[in-house]
C-alpha cells in the first residue's frame, strides 16, 4: 500500500504513521525525521534545512524532492510507504506524482487527519523527545513517570526548538498557506479519506486503519 499522510503540524502524523506502518508492515518515511536526523549528524542537508526549521519555514521544494525521491528507490519500499509530512507544495505534490507514475506505481490513498488549530497548540506546545531513543511523549496527554526522562531508556527529554510559541503560529500559517490547498488537490484525484484525529490515541488509529483498508477494497 503506497500512502500519503497529511494533516497539520501537531495532527498526530508522526504518532499514527507508527502504529499505521507497523500493521500494514510498510516503512513510515517521515521528511521532518531525515531533516533532524541530517542535523544531528551535521550534514551540508542538515545545516542547510536548520534555518528553514527553525523559523518554521519549508525546505526548498529541490532539496526535499531529492531525499524523497532517493528514499524511494530503496528496496524496503517495494511493497509499499507510508510518506509523513511529504508532499507539502503543490510542486512536490506533482513531483512525487510522476516518480511513481514513472515506476507504474500510483499512491493508493491519501489520508488526511483533521484537528482544530487550538488542540494543535496544545499538542505541540507539550511535546518532549527523547534525544536518544527519540520515543515521543507529552506533558499533560502522555506523561513520563519521570518530569524530563524517557520511560523507555532513561534518556534525557528535550523540546524541538520549532515546538516555541512563535514558531508554532508560523508553522500553522505555513500549512495554511502551502500545503492544505493539496487536500483539495487529492480530493479532485479520488484518493482522499479524511477523519477526524481528535480523541485517544488508539481510537484514532482504528479509524484510521479502517479508512485506509476501505480505501484499499474500492
Ligand atoms: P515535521 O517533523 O514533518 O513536522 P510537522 O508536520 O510540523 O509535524 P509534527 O512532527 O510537528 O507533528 P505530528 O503531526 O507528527 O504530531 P506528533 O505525532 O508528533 O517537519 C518539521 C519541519 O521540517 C518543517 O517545519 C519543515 O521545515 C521541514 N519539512 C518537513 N517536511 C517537509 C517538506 N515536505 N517540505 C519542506 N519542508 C519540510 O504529535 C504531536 C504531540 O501530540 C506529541 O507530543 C504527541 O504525543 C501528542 N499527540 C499525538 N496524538 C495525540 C492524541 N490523539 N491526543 C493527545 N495528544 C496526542
């Protein structure tokens, strides 16, 4: 199943893509991901993203097809992908579009998670990571037992530095601007399903997995 994964900053992408790839046992390709992880290595990618990043601009639209389109060619994508956070500009949108029309491969589904602006201030304002196993946790949703360590290895927890209040507003308006027009995009293609990605964690996952085996019986 080849899948694209859209919804606003905080919608709980990276959260499902998780849960989502493991019960279709396709890879979660999430851009935002090979962007922090290039920054951490301090790769020429890595430093050239930062400053986008940081001031919750997007990435130039040749930089991240030619990690997408690198990623894609890899042997764990043959039976499928999920992609988190890609496409985000109409430019990227057509891109992706003719690589996998190239390969004879076209994205089954789009699936769009839907949550109001207030919920995603919420979500992403109480966002902590943990800077070695990079499980994700949240201050009030999803607590660690330990304030400022990660249940899972202990690991030190630490705030994205695109999770502060001015960059969360410049982000929204981001989306707003570039990437929400590409839901009607999809939705004229017939490869839209949306639902609504507010509520526990696990019940969203099940709508989402519904939605998605829906799509694929059409
Ligand atoms: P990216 O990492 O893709 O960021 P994003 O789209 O802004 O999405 P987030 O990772 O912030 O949120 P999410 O939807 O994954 O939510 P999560 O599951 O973590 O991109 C970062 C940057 O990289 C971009 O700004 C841009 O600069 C660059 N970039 C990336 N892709 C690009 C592209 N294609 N083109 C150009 N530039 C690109 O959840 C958030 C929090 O909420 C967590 O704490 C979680 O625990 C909690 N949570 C999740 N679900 C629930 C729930 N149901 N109830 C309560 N809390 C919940």
């Amino acid at each position: 199943m080849r899948v694209v994964l859209v919804g606003a900053p905080g919608a709980g992408k990276g959260t499902q893509a998780k849960f989502i790839s493991q019960h279709f046992a396709i890879p979660s390709i999430s851009t935002g991901e090979m962007f922090r992880a290039n920054l951490a290595a301090e790769t020429e990618l890595g430093k050239a993203a930062k400053r986008y990043m940081d001031a919750g601009d997007l990435v130039p639209d040749e930089v991240t097809i030619g990690i997408v389109s690198d990623r894609l060619v890899q042997r764990d994508t043959g039976n499928g992908f999920l992609l988190d956070g890609f496409p985000r500009t109409p430019p990227q949108a057509e891109a992706l579009s003719k690589l996998l029309a190239d390969r004879g491969t076209p994205l089954d589904v789009v699936l769009e998670l839907q949550v109001d602006s207030n919920e995603v201030v919420r979500r992403l304002s109480g966002r902590r990571t943990c800077r070695t196993c990079e499980h994700v946790w949240h201050l009030d949703f999803d607590p660690p037992r330990e304030p400022g360590t990660c249940d899972v290895d202990g690991g030190e927890l630490f705030q994205r530095d695109d999770d502060l209040p001015e960059t969360i507003l410049r982000r929204l308006d981001v989306y707003a601007e570039q990437t929400a027009p590409l839901v009607d995009y999809y939705r004229d293609a017939g490869l839209l399903q949306s639902i609504t990605a507010q509520g526990e964690v696990d019940e969203i996952t099940q709508l989402a997995i519904e939605a998605l085996e829906s799509a694929l019986r059409r």
